[in-house]
C-alpha cells in the first residue's frame, strides 16, 4: 500500500507528462461527468481555481456551469502563516491575483462562513477506493472541511483513477463524498 508521500510525487510526476490539450480534454469530461451527478439543487459553491503550473484540472468548464445556473461561487485566499483558508464570493467586480505559489486568488471580497458553503469541488493528487485524497499536503482542505456543515458534499476532480487504499490515512482525514475522474464517478 502507497503512503500519501510515494502517492504526492507518483502523481506528481503522472501531472507533469501531460500536454495543455489533455488537461483540456480530461477537464472537459470531468465537467461533463458532473452534470449527471444529482448535485445542482444547491445555492453555494466553492470551487478551487486551476494552478497551471501544478497541471491541475481546468475548472474553466465547471465555473461556466456553475455562473449558467446562477449559483453563488465561492474561491478562497491562502493564509501560509495559519494554513486557513478564506472564503470569498466570485462577483464581476472580483480581482484575482497569483500568490507566491501560484495560485490564482481573490485581492479582497464579500466573505462567506464555511457553514454557508453546501457543495466543495475539492482539489487533489490521488485518491483511493474509500474516499480518502491526497493533497499537496499543508492541511488546508482537511482544516476547511471539518469546519463545514457535515451535510456539505465533498466531490473531489481527478485526472486518474482511484488507489486501492492509501496506507497513512488517519482520523483528521475527512473523506469525499464523490471523486469525479474523466471516465467515472466514485461513489463514498
């Protein structure tokens, strides 16, 4: 069984071998395996904004959805001092800038408590079978979703199928509901 740290840098690496027009594709059929999910009937989204530079899935696709059926989207603000996340709701007027890392965030906005947020589209490098993900490893998604409503869905996006199991897994851990990869939903 892989430990989160073998499984960071196998995907990674599996990340870094494909091409801008994959990302495309595979980030166009995850949006397109979403829409069959029964998810939409809710009013607050929060949804993670590409890194390209990490290779992540292109959540163009799934915030054009969400803007076409009039849901509140939510994108956060990193804290690298307390690993917490601020959440702000993406309006017309919303300034987003890179940070030191690269990725893209709102300057400033409305804030909205995790407890408002009912849906989590949940940035990741793996997964296994049980619902369990790996992240980059800073513990700002775990810190987040223990805050939300236990009602929130988590749906994590994947390029890859699911690990059998992930060995280092541990109670703060909270698990996904879905995990959405180009070719199938994983039920939790």
């Amino acid at each position: 069984m892989p430990t989160k740290a073998q499984l960071r840098k196998t995907y990674k690496h599996k990340r870094q071998q494909l091409t801008p027009a994959l990302i495309d594709d595979l980030s166009l059929n995850i949006s397109n395996q979403l829409l069959k999910l029964n998810i939409w009937d809710h009013a607050y989204y929060h949804i993670f904004l590409s890194i390209e530079e990490q290779r992540e899935i292109n959540t163009d696709y799934i915030l054009n959805i969400l803007s076409g059926k009039d849901k509140h989207i939510i994108i956060s603000k990193s804290d690298f001092k307390t690993f917490k996340m601020t959440h702000i709701l993406l309006t017309d007027a919303t300034v987003i800038k890179k940070n030191h890392y690269n990725i893209p965030e709102p300057v400033d906005g409305i804030e909205i408590p995790d407890a408002k947020i009912e849906v989590v589209f949940v940035p990741l490098l793996a997964f296994d079978k049980q619902g369990h993900r790996v992240g980059y490893g800073k513990g700002f998604y775990d810190t987040f979703l223990s805050k939300c409503n236990p009602d929130t869905l988590k749906i994590g996006l994947s390029f890859f199928e699911a690990e059998d199991c992930i060995e280092d897994t541990f109670k703060g851990d909270i698990a996904l509901d879905y995990c959405v990869t180009p070719n199938k939903t994983y039920t939790f």
